[in-house]
C-alpha cells in the first residue's frame, strides 16, 4: 500500500474511534441524569443456584442504562466481596433506583 492509502485507513480508524467513545459517553451521561433524579434504593436478594455476580449485574444494569461492569463493581464494593464468587442460598445486597 502506499503511504495515501495508509494515511486514509488511519483517519478513518481514528475517526470511528472518536465516534464510538463519543457515543458511548452520551449513553453514559444520559443514564446518569436519569438516575441522578431517581432515589437510590438497596434490596436483600438470595442468589440462586443459577446466578453469578454477573448474570445479577447484567439483569439490574440494564434496567438502569449502566454497564454490567459498572454495576458488577458497585456490587462487588457494597457487599465487601474481594471477588465476584457468590453462593447460592447466601443473600447480596442490590442497588436499584425508583
């Protein structure tokens, strides 16, 4: 390839990059005004024996706009976990939002 070729496939690639992070923080910052209006609320839940830190991060998360991640952390910080091992027939404490 030459160096114009070359030069056009890197400004595209920056370009999508741009686009990307800017949409992402978009989402992010909706979502976070959302819930800035909202009370923050914790309930008592008892994992199952199907449940993972993740698969409870990814099914409130998504309710609220945030990033399973995110959520994931948040758990993670309120229960004093040290990793996202759970027990089922143990309780965790969620956040959620009304």
């Amino acid at each position: 390839m030459n160096k114009k070729v070359i030069a056009c496939l890197i400004s595209v690639a920056a370009a999508m990059i741009i686009v990307i992070v800017a949409g992402t923080q978009t989402i992010r910052t909706s979502a976070e005004n959302n819930l800035s209006d909202m009370t923050k609320c914790y309930a008592s839940v008892e994992i199952q024996p199907e449940d993972t830190l993740w698969s409870i991060s990814k099914e409130y998360a998504e309710k609220f706009g945030l990033s399973t991640d995110e959520y994931a952390r948040e758990l993670m910080q309120i229960n004093g976990l040290h990793s996202d091992r759970i027990l089922a027939g143990a309780h965790i404490i969620v956040v959620y939002w009304e």
